[in-house]
C-alpha cells in the first residue's frame, strides 16, 4: 500500500462496487440502488427521485390518491388529466350507492344454492359451498329427496387412511 490512498478509494475496490451517480456524492456502494425513472445506480442516501432530482420523474403520475365519496365512502379513481370535480360529480350521478340507490354487487362469489348465500372464500370450482354439496349438518337440507340426491355424493368415500398408511389412522378421526 502506498502512503496516499485510502482505503475507501483502493483501486483493487473500485471494480466490485459502483459510484453513486449524484454529482456531489463520491460514495462507492456494493449492492446500489437503480432509480426506477431514470435507471441510474445511487446510494442509500440519494435514491429517492427527489434526493437527485430526478429529470424523468413527474410527480403528478405517481403521487396520486383516490378520494372517497362523500356519500357513499367508496374510493373515486380519477384518471390522470381529468378534473377530479368532474370525476367526483360523474360519481355521484351515475355511480353513488346513497345518491342512486343501486346497491353494489360483492366482488365475492356466493353459494349458488337457493336460500343459502354464503360467501365462498376459497377459489372452489363448485358454484355451491361445502355445507350444501356435502349435507353435513346443513339447515338447507330438508325432506326433498331429489335435491338431497342432487347434492349429496354418491360414490363412498376413499379410505385415506388406508392409503398412506396406519399413521394417518391414529392422528386423524373419520366421520361418514
């Protein structure tokens, strides 16, 4: 080593690291953060775009935040360019839940079975919850026996146990 380098600026060094591209910063980073705008590598320190100024960054694209309805407290997406009151106004005359009387239909699927309604959580390719397909204690079910048929099984069900071994049958307990 000669006596006028430091060991921030060992020449062995700077080939693994790259240099903060902030002009006034001189930092060599090992693991560098690229700016999502402008593709430059920087430091800790300066990645955000406002810490370099960023030239590609437009903070009217990426600080934007839906307002709630007043009415209805339903998050409004306004579209960039628009006028927020114009999209506000739209809302509330076509759109407003309180303001029209519409109801929203649920995002989520619900049991196709009549007088059921429960919500299905689960992606389940069956249209009708678990506790209707399977008639395990189920309200729903009641004397008609064409549609006990059409919802119970009809093929008995596989010993599991039996499969995969008598460990299964000690730890669990199978109800038919």
């Amino acid at each position: 080593m000669s006596g006028t380098s430091t060991p921030e600026r060992e020449t062995g060094l700077l080939g693994i690291g790259q240099q903060c591209s902030a002009p006034s910063c001189m930092l060599v980073d090992f693991l560098p953060y690229k700016c999502q705008h402008c593709s430059h590598p920087f430091c800790g320190e300066h990645f955000h775009p406002e810490a370099h100024k960023c030239d590609k960054f437009d903070a009217s694209k990426h600080n934007r935040v839906a307002p709630p309805c007043p009415f209805c407290n339903t998050p409004v997406a306004i579209p960039l360019g628009q006028d927020p009151n114009i999209r506000m106004e739209a809302h509330i005359n076509s759109e407003c839940s309180v303001m029209t009387g519409k109801t929203r239909k649920s995002s989520h699927p619900t049991c196709a079975r009549a007088k059921c309604g429960k919500v299905l959580y689960a992606p389940i390719r069956c249209d009708v919850s678990s506790q209707s397909r399977f008639g395990v204690a189920s309200p729903l079910l009641t004397g008609n026996a064409e549609m006990q048929a059409a919802v119970l099984p009809t093929a008995p069900l596989p010993n599991i146990a039996y499969m995969f071994g008598e460990r299964i049958r000690e730890v669990c307990v199978f109800v038919r």
